[in-house]
C-alpha cells in the first residue's frame, strides 16, 4: 500500500505469508520504527520445523510527515506609540516548530518584510510562519492586515499679559510617545513691541527625529495682552547729605515684578522689582551736598518717569543772600503780555542752630503792574 503519512498511531501495512509443502500460513509482522515519520520496517522469521527450513524477509516502507496549519490572530488595529508593534500570537495545529512572523508594508507603506513589527502609522499585513518539526510539515498562514493608527499629540499656549519686561512665554505640550523627542517653543510678534493690543502666541513644534507624521495634531493659540504703563516718582523731599534714604516710584496700572531703575543725574543707583502694590523703592547711601536730577524707568524703557529733583543739604553750613534787577520782556508776564518793565528781588537765608529747615525771606516786585511777591517758608538751602 502507501503512501503513508503520519498519524501519531502506530501502522500496520504489512502482511505475511509463509508457504511451502503442506505449509501455508499467514503470520503477523513485527514492526519497528513503525509510529513517527520517517524508514519503518517489517519483518517476520520462520523458525521452520521437521518438515521445512527456517525462513525470514523484511521490508521497509516510507512514513511521511502531515500537514501543519496556522492562522493568525490579534487586532486588526494599534494607535502609535514609539515602539514597535502588530499581531504577534497565532492558532496552529500540527507542528511543534517556532513560529516566525514577517511584516510587510502595503498600501502605499514603505516597508520591507521583515520579522521586527513596524513602529510607524501606515497599513501592513503579517504572515506567520510554523516550522517543521519531526512528524509535521512547515506550513504559513494567509496575510492579515492591520494598521497603526496615528496618536494624538495636543499642544496649548498659556495666555499672557505684558506691561513692560521681556517675558517667557510658556505652554503645555503631552502626547509625545518613546524617545520621539519632540518639543515645543512659543512665538509671539507682541514681544517685540511696546504697543498696547492683543496678539496671538503660536506654539511651533521641532521634531529633530522627523516623528510628526505619526501623530494628529491639536494646537491651540494663546493670546498676549500689551499693556502700557507709567511710572511715577513718588514725592521727593529734601535730606540732610551723607544720610541713608530710599527712593521710591509707583507703577500704573499696579502690577507686580516690574524692573524699575532709578536714576541720579543719568546715572544709574539700583533696580528692584515693584510689590503687589505696583511701588519700587530702593535705599541709596549718604551723598554729599547737590541738586540731583532723579528718573525712574521702568523695564527695558517702556515708560520713563518725570524728571524729579533731590536736594541734598548741610543745615550746618553757610547761608544765602542777595538782590538784583532784571528787564522783564515783552510777553513774560502773561496777565500783561505788552507789559515791559524792571523786576526787583533780594533774599536773604540760613539755616538757624538746631533747625533742619531754612529761614529767611525772600521777595520779588514789578512795580510797573503792581506785583509782588513774597516768601512765607523753605524747605531746603543747598
């Protein structure tokens, strides 16, 4: 008979015939190797008896292996996630052998067979593959297609308010999967200006592994508000020299962390940033005796205060006096602009032992228009 194919049972193909003079019979085979695939014998040995000499014969015959079977299993749909993936487990019969798998790209996805799952979005099949093993033969299953689906990647910028200083702008980037690597920087044109208005903050991605094409993108827009502000000197009084004294400005509209740098006779003394009250103040050691000039700017030179004056005195040294006369212009008296005349004055101060004020007298006349004027205080004596 045969051909043969492995069944995991033992089988019995063979029959026996021992023949002779007055001798017929037909005795079963003895088998060996006669279960797995592969060279099964037969055989069989007659003894012989008084009548008959001792016979014996054998055949071999061919097992072969049966046939496997393997399908594969899994989802039809991955969302990316940086690494590799795709179905990787199957259903076989038969075999005992290892099984392979191999991916392949279709669709318009490049994509070689290989037995690594793919990482990025695109359509693909798989095929499994189980190997021969002693009694089955190898055997592969039909394709079966899946995609990688893109992930979501959401990025937002935070809404921000300028006033003055350069700020950072800032956002929230999630969504990235893996070792992808890509980040996110905020641009606005609103930076770049002091004037007051609305203006968009654009998130702009960089991907440095050219991963963007597995993801879907949402993005969203802040919005960066420009205010301008004003910065005031606070009243300045005047301070005995080589004292300690401080030196404050206000910030409108009130906004806190505002830089603001005060300024002497142009130069700079100190920065500091404003309070939740919008004030600045900073503290200057003792300066000798002078009129000095006094600003405050704030942030980078959005807004500059009035000029201001710091009279810096010794209430222990020296007085004032004096008097003159001066042609008054046409035009300089504004309640008669025709008017021209002489215009008198004198004056006459010092500080007295223990006073941190001055005292004196101080008068001025144009007699023409019958004005006049005169001091009834002071407030410092440089």
């Amino acid at each position: 008979g045969g051909p043969f194919t492995y069944t995991g049972s033992a089988q019995t193909p063979a029959t026996v015939s021992v023949t002779g003079v007055n001798l017929s019979a037909t005795p079963t085979a003895i088998y060996s190797n006669n279960t797995d695939a592969g060279t099964a014998t037969a055989s069989y040995a007659y003894a012989g008896d008084a009548n008959h000499e001792a016979s014996a014969d054998s055949k071999t015959f061919e097992i072969g292996k049966a046939a496997s079977t393997v399908s594969v299993s899994g989802l039809h749909t991955f969302v990316y996630n940086g690494s590799a993936q795709g179905p990787s487990s199957a259903i076989k019969t038969g075999s005992t052998g290892a099984l392979i798998y191999s991916y392949l790209g279709v669709s318009g996805t490049t994509y070689s067979a290989s037995v690594i799952p793919p990482t990025n979005v695109g359509s693909y099949t798989v095929t499994a593959t189980v190997l021969a093993d002693a009694n089955y033969n190898e055997a592969s299953s039909s394709s079966f297609e899946f995609i990688i689906s893109k992930a979501q990647l959401v990025v937002f910028a935070d809404n921000k308010s300028k006033y003055c200083d350069n700020l950072t702008l800032t956002g929230t980037l999630t969504g990235v999967q893996g070792s992808d690597y890509i980040t996110v920087t905020y641009e606005s044109t609103g930076l770049a200006t002091l004037l007051p208005g609305t203006y968009p903050i654009i998130p702009v991605l960089h991907d440095s592994n050219n991963k963007l094409s597995n993801y879907s993108i949402l993005s969203s827009n802040g919005v960066l508000t420009t205010t301008l502000v004003t910065v005031n000197l606070t009243t300045i009084s005047p301070i005995p020299f080589n004292t300690v004294f401080s030196l404050t400005a206000k910030v409108l509209p009130v906004t806190a962390g505002i830089s603001v740098t005060f300024y002497l006779d142009g130069l700079p003394k100190g920065t500091c940033l404003t309070n939740t009250l919008g004030i600045a103040t900073i503290t200057i050691q003792g300066l000798p005796e002078e009129v000095y000039g006094v600003s405050a700017v704030a942030g980078n030179g959005c807004a500059i205060s009035a000029p201001g004056f710091l009279p810096v005195y010794d209430p222990n040294k020296g007085f004032a006096a004096g008097n003159g006369s001066f042609d008054s212009p046409i035009g300089a008296y504004s309640s008669n602009t025709t008017c021209i005349a002489k215009a008198r004055f004198g004056f006459s101060i010092k500080y007295k032992k223990g006073s941190t004020l001055p005292q004196g007298e101080l008068d001025f006349q144009l007699k023409k228009n019958k004005m006049k004027f005169e001091s009834t205080s002071f407030q410092w004596l440089v």
